[in-house]
C-alpha cells in the first residue's frame, strides 16, 4: 500500500510564476490536508479537503492561494504569482475520515518550493 | 489560542533516556501527537494520547500527559543515533475538524 505520494519534490520558481503542488492520498483515504513549513519552523495548518468541497481553508492566505482535491485526480495546491516569501516545504496528509473521529494524518514527503 | 510551544534542542548521549517537552495553550484538546522528522523527509506519526489519559506506553516510548498544566512529553529510553531528528508535538482540538497544530519542534541529537 503506497503512501501520501507528493510531486514534485523540489519546485523552484521565480517570483511572478504559478506553482502547482499535487498530492495524491493513501489508497482509500478520501481526506487531504496541507499544511505549511516555513524554514525553522514548525508546520501551519492551510486547508482540508474532502472529494470535490473544501471543509476547512481557514489556514490559506486569503490571496494568490487555492486548493482543490477534484473527484479523479491529485489534490492540487495552487500558489499563483509566487513571491520568495512563499519558499517553504509544504506537506499533505491524507486520513481515511475526517472531522468527528480520530483518524491518524499520514504524512507526504513534502514538496520543497524555493522562489528565486 | 492554539499556542504549542517546545524546546529547540536537545542533546543525549547514546543509550541514555530523552525527555521532549511540549506545552499547549487550548483546554479543548481532544488529541495530542508526537511526530518525527528527518532531515529533508516527511512526517512519520510516532505515537499519540487521547486527553483523558495521563500515559501511554509503546515500546520504547512513553508519553505522558499532564492535563492540569497543559503539559507533555515523550520519553525515549535507550536514545539511539537513529533517533537524531525533529520532533513534533500537535494538538487536534475537539470542533477543530481533526486539523493539527503543531508545535515548533525539538531537535535531538544524539551524540556517540
């Protein structure tokens, strides 16, 4: 069983592009998380989402941020006209429920974006 | 708030015992977590409590949990150099839809 599988692995970007980070959930898992690590930090919260709704953005920056997890494919996180303050490894983590029970978060690798 | 704060490093000798410290602000914590992270790698769940237990034990590791203080920790007995990494402890908290909070991690090293 194949784990949270994230691509790409290391992204690098200059400010003003488009960055499109998937993720691509345990088998059977139907929740996403992402979650943000800036440099010598701990991880922040940014969205949850289900098959085709978000449930939880409160964590995304209000602007040039979106995520969606659409009813084939990846989740993807899109971080449009990127800016070097957008460096940072972002993770998914995918259970198979969500809110309302307690189901363990498994981790990605994590997707490391540098913005030259 | 949904402060959790931790102690940046920490330094043992091979075979000794670690001891991380977590301390967490939400009295609504329904879940807490310790994680571990390697250099350039994701998140791997060690263990977790729920928060009306006061210990957990799973092999090497033992967490205890204070709720009055709002305090915990993870032992690690017998610390190998293996065990040299970030480690995370998070909180889900009851309504908060199962996101994580985490702290800001401790960095173990284990010295020969």
């Amino acid at each position: 069983n194949a784990g949270v599988m994230q691509n790409p692995r290391h992204l690098v970007r200059r400010r003003g592009q488009e960055a499109r980070l998937r993720c691509s959930p345990m088998k059977g898992h139907s929740h996403v998380y992402w979650y943000r690590q800036l440099p010598e930090e701990g991880l922040k919260f940014m969205v949850y989402l289900q098959k085709e709704n978000i449930i939880d953005e409160s964590g995304m920056p209000k602007e040039r941020f979106s995520a969606e997890f659409p009813k084939e494919g990846p989740s993807i996180l899109r971080i449009q006209q990127v800016v070097r303050g957008d460096s940072a490894a972002y993770f998914c983590a995918s259970s198979p429920q969500g809110a309302g029970t307690q189901e363990t978060q498994y981790f990605g690798p994590g997707t490391r974006l540098l913005v030259l | 708030g949904e402060d959790v704060e931790q102690s940046l490093f920490l330094s043992v000798r091979e075979g000794d015992s670690s001891v991380i410290n977590c301390t967490y602000t939400d009295s609504s914590s329904t879940y807490l977590y310790w994680y571990k992270q390697e250099p350039g790698a994701g998140l791997q769940l060690l263990t977790y409590i729920f928060s009306n237990m006061d210990m957990k034990q799973d092999q090497r590791l033992t967490v205890l949990l204070n709720k009055k203080d709002k305090h915990l920790s993870l032992r690690i007995a017998d610390t190998q150099t293996g065990d040299s990494a970030i480690y995370f402890c998070a909180e889900s908290l009851m309504g908060g839809g199962n996101k994580l909070t985490f702290g800001t991690g401790t960095q173990l090293k284990v010295e020969l």
